[in-house]
C-alpha cells in the first residue's frame, strides 16, 4: 500500500486543523470592534454573557457614533501623516473582561454610550494602529453605518483600505464582517416603494459583496433580527391609534410591545416659543431701528433669547436596537465567538423576560447554523 506524500499529509492536517478550530467551542476571545453605535448595541451585553458560560473575553470598542468606512479610514491616515494629530486619535474607552469582579449587565444608554465597568483602563485618545496594536486580537470586526449598509457603492474603497490596515497591525487576528440590520417599520425614511425587506435585501447583498471580495465570514446579527420579526412576538405594528403623537399625555407611549428597536420615547424639553418684540424694546439685529426705539447700547443691537416652554416632547429611535435586540445581538456575537449552543447560556438581563431571552437565543443558534 502507497504511503501519501508527506506535502499532502501536511496540507489535510492544516485544513483539519483549521475545520476543527472552526467548530470546536473556545474559551478565551479577544474581540476588537471598529464600527458605531450599532456595534455598541450588539456587543452590549456581551461580557456579561460570557462571563455566564465561563468564557475570558477581552473586549474593545473602536466605536465612534454614526461612523462610516469612509471616515475610519480618513482618522487612519490623518494619524500616518501626522501621529500628533488629534484627528487621527479619536478613539477611546476602557478594555472590558468578562472575567472580571466588576462585570455585570451593562447600562447603555440609547445610541450605544457605553458605561461598562473598566477592568483595564485604556490610553485615552488612541488611534486606529494603537487599538489595533493593544492587544494581539483575535478578532476584528468592520461596519458600514447604517444608513449606507444596503448601498456598496459607499464601501470602497475605504473598506479595502481598513482591511488591509487590519491585516498589517494585526496580522494574526481575523477580520470579520459584522452584519447590521434594517430599521424599524415606522422609519420615515420608507417611502417610494422603499421598506424594511428592501433595506434588509440590500444590505445582505451589500455585506454579501464586501465578504466574497476579500474572503471575510460574516456574524449575522442583522438576519438574526429579521428571523425575529417573522415570529408574531416580534412582530411589531404601528400606529397605536390611541397615542397621540403629536401632543402626548404626561406618562403615556405608543404601543410597541413587539419591537427590536429603541422606538418612541417621551421626554421633557424646552420648546422654543415664537413672541413678538415688544414696544420699547432693541429691535433685532439685522433690521434698523425704528423712529423711537432704543438701539443696544455703543450701537450694537443684542439678540435676545427666545422664550422657552417645558413641554412632554415625544421622540423616535428606529435605529438602535432596544434591550431585546440588544440580548439577541450579544447571543449571534457569543455563538460566532465561542462556538457552542447559545441557547445553554444562562444569562438574562433583568430587563429581558426569561421566555423571551430563551426564544432569542434559540434563533441565534439557528442563523448561526446556516451561516458559513
């Protein structure tokens, strides 16, 4: 019987080797994320979930919100000209064990303002090659913002730029697409034929582009949601016709029971009310002063602050994901990261029902199966 070639032998070992890894659960992740506020959300409650399946993550966000391919890679190189440059150091926050004492369910606020514990304090003001040189990462996720997410024509070229920035600071550490999702049914932006399904559409095939060309795989957070919202407890249906949107009662919100999303909520806020100038006094800048009224004093006309009132103000976030969506997010990023069943995790933030966690999480493992 022929013995095979010592080459081939090696090369099935390797591709063994590599499958196993793949496949096999792990217990240590170090996780760098390069994106916004839609990566804050997802990896909300990410420590915490680690930290209940035993697992070591070191977590660092390289977050700034609203932030697009295009200007992560104008701070990259505004720091290769000029590392004193404060534009090309805009990156800040704290690495976060899950390890730690001090890991709990994070508080963070809409829009992703992150108020983790700090297990390890992180030099302020870092740039993209001092994050990415913190720690020898394992992975390292990129976004586009999510108004941009179903358009590929605003990628490149800058995503080819991150990547290959990525890949000479951090060349041990696997680049990794970090899916976003579609917006809330009621976002004004749907209109002229423009919905949820053709957000969601375009921005699969958008990612889909991005990872084909540079061979990334792809944590699919945004496919997990809309999975979700095809189940009648996440099904969400707008308007409440017993809200009223324009004026709201004092403690009163729509109906929205079955959102992913942040939604309505109701604040106070000063509202500018519009008043006539009274006789007698300075006239506004810009308008000459009629016979008989005073000019400000040396001549100088002083605009005066508009009167404002307290009013109950109601306001809508149909981007960011609310504490459901957040926990469904944190269970993709756990599964993609340590492999396993996410539905054997134990963690469930108090502001999550545990039915509801356990459905979530269930849909994470499924996606995650499909999912190369």
């Amino acid at each position: 019987m022929r013995s095979l070639p010592k080459t081939l032998v090696c090369l099935l070992l390797v591709l063994t080797s590599h499958l196993m890894a793949k496949e096999a659960p792990k217990d240590h992740v170090k996780l760098l994320t390069i994106g916004n506020s839609f990566a804050n959300d997802a990896t909300a409650y990410l420590p915490a979930m680690a930290k209940a399946g035993g697992k070591d993550l070191m977590l660092f966000r390289a977050n700034i919100g609203g932030c697009t391919f295009e200007r992560h890679a104008r701070h990259m190189k505004a720091f290769e000209l000029d590392p004193a440059d404060p534009q090309g150091r805009p990156y800040r926050g704290s690495i976060i064990r899950s390890l730690a004492d001090d890991v709990t369910a994070p508080k963070i606020a809409t829009g992703g303002t992150e108020v983790d514990p700090k297990a390890k304090e992180a030099p302020k003001n870092l740039s993209l090659r001092e994050a990415l040189e913190l720690e020898k990462w394992d992975y390292v996720t990129i976004q586009q913002v999510s108004n941009s997410s179903f358009q590929f024509e605003t990628f490149e070229p800058y995503a080819g730029e991150l990547i290959a920035y990525i890949r000479q600071h951090a060349p041990t550490a696997e680049i990794v697409i970090h899916q976003t999702w579609a917006y809330r049914e009621d976002c004004p932006l749907y209109k002229d034929g423009f919905d949820q399904q053709k957000m969601f559409d375009g921005l699969i095939a958008a990612y889909g582009q991005l990872a084909a060309k540079y061979s990334l795989r792809m944590v699919p957070v945004g496919t997990a949601m809309q999975e979700a919202r095809k189940l009648p407890r996440w099904t969400f249906t707008y308007p409440d016709p017993d809200f009223d949107y324009k004026e709201p009662m004092p403690g009163t919100l729509p109906l929205q029971s079955g959102s992913l999303n942040v939604g309505w909520t109701v604040k106070k806020a000063l509202v500018p009310v519009e008043e006539p100038a009274p006789t007698g006094q300075p006239t506004p800048v810009g308008e000459p002063a009629p016979a008989g009224q005073p000019a400000a004093e040396g001549g100088t006309v002083v605009k005066a602050e508009p009167k404002k009132v307290e009013k109950l103000v109601a306001s809508l976030d149909f981007k960011h994901a609310n504490a459901e969506g957040r926990y469904l997010g944190a269970s993709v990023f756990y599964g993609f990261l340590f492999g396993g069943k996410v539905s054997e995790n134990t963690f469930v933030p108090p502001v999550v029902k545990p039915e509801d966690a356990a459905v979530l999480r269930s849909i994470a493992d499924e996606v995650l199966s499909k999912t190369p």
